[in-house]
C-alpha cells in the first residue's frame, strides 16, 4: 500500500501523539502500582501462601485478584561468558533475533 506524502506526516504525527498518550497512561499505571503494593504490604490481613507454600500478599477485591509475590531473573554476563568460551562455542550458545525497527523522532 503506497501513501501520499501528506497521509506520511499524518501518520508520524498520530504515531507521536499516541505515543504521549501511551507514555501519560503507563506513568498513571506506575502511580496506581505502586498505591496497590503499599496496600498488599501494609495491610496484614493479605498474608497469604501460593501453592508451593511460598508467602505472598494477596487481596480479592469484587472484580479483581491482586497478588504480590517475590520474583527473581538469573542473567548472565555476556563478556565474561565469551572470556570463558572461545568463538565457536560462543555461537554455539548465542541466538540473535532481527527486526525492523521504527524511529520517529
């Protein structure tokens, strides 16, 4: 599908503007995230265990469940594996992903 120039400006110009609507909704949601935490955290009745009998923080409220539980993400540092592995066992290991990528600025 080919566009005109002006629909081009029209585009890039919505694009931005949903991007500020998006960036203004994400920080509301980071707001009321951090009110709903405060209450799990706070409030001892919210006390609960999950099905492994690990505690977590838990309220039900009349539509929605909240739970709050401890996370955890291992990472590993890239330059000190490849210090470890030489080159061919690095790709080995290695998975690389592609994309386009969009820049509007």
């Amino acid at each position: 599908m080919c566009i005109t120039v002006k629909e081009m400006n029209e585009t890039m110009a919505a694009i931005q503007e949903w991007k500020r609507i998006k960036e203004e909704a994400e920080d509301n949601i980071s707001a009321l995230n951090a009110k709903a935490i405060e209450f799990l955290q706070e409030t001892e009745e919210c006390e609960a265990v999950d099905k492994k009998g690990k505690p977590i923080r838990r309220f039900v409220g009349n539509l929605f469940k909240a739970t709050l539980s401890i996370g955890s993400r291992e990472t590993v540092d890239k330059a000190e594996v490849k210090k470890l592995l030489d080159d061919e066992d690095y790709q080995k290991v290695s998975k690389v992903s592609v994309y386009p990528v969009l820049r509007i600025s």
